[in-house]
C-alpha cells in the first residue's frame, strides 16, 4: 500500500504540472496579444509625431503661399488708387487692402503657432523615436521567449501526459476508478497532510484519523472534502 499511496501523490504532482502547464499555454498568447498591441500604439504614436511635422511644414508653406498672394492683390489695388475717379472707390480699394492686410498678419500669427508646435515636436521626437526602440526591441524579446516557453510547455505537458497515463495505469483498478471519480469533482484528488491538515480543504485531522494516516495501509479520504489523505514524514 505504501507503493500505491506514493504513486498517488506522483499522480496527483504530474495533474498539477499538466493543469500549470494548460494554464500558462492559455495565458501566453494573451500575453502576446497585449504586448503586440503596446508595440503597435507606440509605433503609431511614433508615426503620427513624424506624420504632424510634415503637415505642419506643408501648412506653413501653403500660409506663405497665400501670404505672397494677397501681397501681390495689395501691390494691384495700390496700383487701381491711381486711375479711380470718385472717393468712394478708392476707399473701397482701401478697405480692400486693410482687410488683406489684416488677414495676413492674422496668417502671420498662425504660422508662428504651427512653427512653435513644429519645434516642440522635434525636441520631442528623438525621445519618443528611442523610447519606440527601447520598448519594441524589450517587447519583442519578451514575445520571443514566451513562444519558446510555448514549445517547451508542449513538450512538458506531453511528457508529463504519457508518464501520467503510464503510472494511472500501474494502480489497482479500484484506486484507479477512485481517483479518477474525485477528479471530476474536485481540483486535486490526492492531498498531503501537513501540519495535520488537509491540503485540499485545510480541515483539522483528529489525532485518531492522524494515527490511521500514519499506518499507511489503506486508501482513506477526508472527511470534509472526500479527498485521498496521504501521510509523509516530515522530511
């Protein structure tokens, strides 16, 4: 029995690695997922600096376009001053210059702002380019090791399968069926007593079922959660 009772609880480790290994195999491409959506905001945050200083640099030189323009209708209507024959054309004219005038120190003022913001953002975009680099090349070197772990994973869950089912089948039959029954119902199905308690559910063991646990000569289950009991030294 003391053979069977060990083999239980190599059983019971091997679930454990297998249900570990199910559990990291789910979240490793979650994980994944995550990270290449933190590579692809920071890239496209990179892309949108780089993108706004070159609209920035078109802007500012479609306002000096049209700048050029209206200083070309002021230098004509300046010119029309000489041929008008009533006062109320050439203020007309006048007003026509004023408004153009007016319009172009308000031009003025607006490519001042987008030089100012074109400024801010090449001061800026060296840092945000480097910490894009710094933090994809991290990113990217996580992603690689944790498809590397997937491979190993697979390999260790189907190591850890095929000496699982090698060792369900060394047990007798009804041990076997027992175990497999309490799989069903609870997470694990073989507990190890420490501190005289139940691993499984944490329930204090009288010191007459301790002592019936230390005998090691017949399969027993807790009596809170139905879960096989194996005693072990301390050791």
């Amino acid at each position: 029995m003391d053979n069977t009772l060990d083999l239980l609880l190599k059983i019971q480790s091997l679930n454990d690695e297998l249900e570990d290994a199910k559990a990291q195999l789910k979240q490793i491409p979650q994980e994944i997922v995550k990270l290449e959506k933190q590579i692809s905001t920071r890239e496209e945050d990179l892309k949108n600096a780089e993108t706004r200083i070159l609209d920035l640099k078109k802007t500012y030189k479609l306002k000096e376009i049209e700048i050029a323009d209206n200083e070309e209708k002021i230098k004509k209507l300046n010119t029309q001053t000489f041929a008008v024959k009533t006062n109320e054309e050439y203020r007309a004219i006048l007003n026509e210059v004023d408004f153009l005038k007016q319009k172009n120190k308000e031009i003025e003022d607006e490519m001042l702002g987008l030089m100012e913001e074109e400024e801010k953002l090449k001061n800026s975009i060296d840092a945000i380019r480097s910490q894009t680099k710094e933090f994809t090349d991290t990113a990217q070197g996580r992603i690689a090791g944790m498809k590397k772990k997937t491979e190993s994973l697979d390999e260790q869950q189907k190591l850890a399968k095929a000496t699982l089912d090698d060792d369900l089948a060394k047990l007798p039959d009804d041990t076997r069926e027992l175990y497999k029954r309490i799989t069903k119902v609870r997470d694990k199905a073989v507990c190890a007593i420490v501190d005289n308690t139940c691993t499984g559910c944490y329930a204090n063991l009288t010191h007459q079922f301790l002592n019936e646990l230390k005998k090691r000569n017949k399969i027993l289950l807790c009596e809170t959660c139905g879960r096989i009991l194996v005693y072990t030294t301390p050791d």
